[in-house]
C-alpha cells in the first residue's frame, strides 16, 4: 500500500493514556506534533524529555474554536483521541464527545487535514449507556460536518478540498499509565478473577495501547478516507473474562479463581455508586450502563476492519502486554 506523509499531526487527548502513547510514537517518527490542552503543564514532560522533539502544545479545549484552529494549522493528520469516559449526565457526555468531536473535524476540514476520530466499538450498542451513545452521536456528528463542507464548495469540488476522515472503533485497551484496568490487576494479584455471570461468556477484543498508537498512525496514512473501521486484538475470537483473568495471573505466576458476578448485584452496586457521585457532584466509573456494557455478550472487532484496510497488525499477544503493564504498575509503586 502506498503510504500518505505525515509529517505534522494535530493531536487533541494528548495528556490522557492513549492520547501520551500516540504523541510518543508520532515524535519517535519525527512527526511534528501540535497537541490541544486544557492544561498544557501535563503535555511538559514531553518538551524536557528530549530537547529535539518538535511539539507545540495549544492551550485550549474542544469548544475553543481558534484554539482548534491554532492546533489544526498546517497539519496533514488531524488525530482526535480526546473523549469523556464517565460522566453525570448525558448532556455531560454529549458535550465532550459529540459537539467537541464536531468542532475538531471542523478545523480539520477547515485547512485539509485527514481526520482520525477514535471512537469505540461500544458504539455499535448505543442503547447500552450514555457513553456508548455519544460515541455513536460523535461518529454521526462528524459525517454530518463532512457532508456539509463539501455541500459549501457543490459538485464541482476538488479532490483536495474535500473533507477526508477516517473512524477508527477502538477496543478495551491497556497497558503502562492506564489506570482502569489498575483494580483487575490487583485483583488478580489477591487470586481473585471475576467475570460476569453470563451464559454464554462474553468476549472481548483487548488491544495493547502502543498497538493501537500504531493503529491510528497506519490510518493516517493508508486508511481509505470515509471508511469506518473496527481494530482488533491478535486474536480474531476475542477473549472470554475467565481466559483474560487467566493471563492476568500467569502475569504473577498465579491462577486465580474465577469469581463470576451476578447482574443484579453488580446493578445494585451500580444504583450506590451513582447516587454517591449525584451527592458528591463528582462522576463515578461505575454506572448502570457500565454493568450493562459488563454484561454485553460481544465486544469483539469485526469488519470492516483497520487490518484489512492497511497495512497494521497488533503486534503485542496479550500475555506480553500483561507483563509490561504489570512491570509498569510496579515501577510507579501502584501494585
């Protein structure tokens, strides 16, 4: 496949786990790197760790127009990794994850960049949660600000004012500075597997975070434009929770027991938690459309698929993404 040059991409979710993995990746390949920051004391590390590395950060969020502007100019990929995982309302979700992903692809229309937006398989359910719903209001959102670029230009436009955009629905992801994943690692240290009590068992596609760095960078430059695409694990079946809370004990040498967990009681944790978070003003992960995501029987990538479109495969089997993660944890003192 003939590749597309990258060498400037505009990065939005830069301080979160995949958005630092991407923007590492990007400056290793000498891309330049124009990253989009509420906080831009977060993006630092990045300047101070090599003084050759070229990345200008942009103070700003995804409803700051000229700050989108800023970070879109002369970029020929346009990578939107930021997204809001858990929130209060749905209004909240939408905010963040549907007109923000909106506004992003505006700019990147705007000067003719590709735009790489990461969404997540969970889009493919929308009923199942608030979160899966903007996902899917994103993906639509942006499409619909494609077609109306295009519509500003009529039918007689040019190829290289035509909005390009590619939707990559990510997998459950982990791996170094992630931390959501940090509580079934320490209950695998304690023996302990739990998994959802379904028949039949759920499955999942779960993907190492460098592998999907280098998903997004093979989108920018291969990915066909308007092309929604899944990205998936090494293993095209996925994984049941009883094989992945095994390979989370191989990682300490142990084999812990499977705990399989009844809806009804997760539901109810769920109900605590949220009324908790409503009292605190403060958003919980753990939400009634999380137990129902929990409970979904199939979470695994399917077509069309990224690998099919370009030239990427995960290159980290899921035992060795365990390891390194889990040395990670240990290094940071967290386990």
């Amino acid at each position: 496949m003939t590749a597309r040059p990258v060498a400037r991409a505009a990065v939005t979710g830069g301080s979160g786990f995949l958005g630092g993995a991407l923007i590492n990746l990007l400056l290793r390949e000498g891309i330049e790197v124009a990253a989009l920051a509420r906080t831009p004391e977060k993006l630092d590390h990045f300047r101070r760790e090599r003084s050759d590395r070229k990345i200008t950060i942009v103070e700003g969020d995804l409803a700051d127009e000229s700050a989108l502007a800023e970070t879109a100019a002369g970029a020929d990929a346009f990578i939107h990794a930021a997204a809001l995982t858990h929130a209060l309302t749905k209004r909240e979700f939408d905010g963040a994850n549907v007109e923000g992903a909106a506004n992003a692809a505006r700019a990147a229309f705007s000067v003719g960049a590709a735009f790489i937006h990461i969404s997540s398989i969970a889009a493919r359910k929308p009923d199942l949660s608030d979160y899966a719903a903007s996902k899917a209001g994103g993906e639509a959102a942006i499409i619909a600000a494609a077609g109306a670029h295009d519509r500003r230009f009529g039918s007689d436009i040019s190829p290289d004012k035509q909005a390009r955009w590619v939707i990559l629905r990510a997998p459950a992801l982990f791996g170094p500075n992630d931390t959501a994943t940090l509580p079934y690692f320490k209950m695998a240290k304690l023996g302990i597997a739990p998994e959802p009590a379904a028949r039949p068992a759920p499955r999942a596609s779960l993907l190492y975070v460098d592998d999907m760095a280098e998903a997004i960078l093979a989108a920018a430059r291969e990915a066909p434009s308007g092309a929604t695409l899944d990205v998936g694990d090494a293993d095209p079946r996925g994984h049941s929770w009883g094989e992945i809370g095994a390979a989370l004990g191989a990682a300490f040498g142990k084999r812990p027991l499977r705990l399989p967990a009844p809806r009804a009681l997760l539901t109810a944790q769920a109900v605590l938690a949220e009324a908790a978070a409503r009292a605190r003003g403060k958003a919980t992960f753990i939400t009634r459309g999380k137990v129902r995501e929990f409970f979904h029987p199939d979470w695994v990538a399917g077509a069309p698929a990224l690998s099919d479109a370009t030239s990427w495969r995960p290159a980290t089997p899921l035992a060795e993404g365990f390891a390194k993660t889990l040395k990670w944890y240990q290094e940071q003192g967290l386990i």
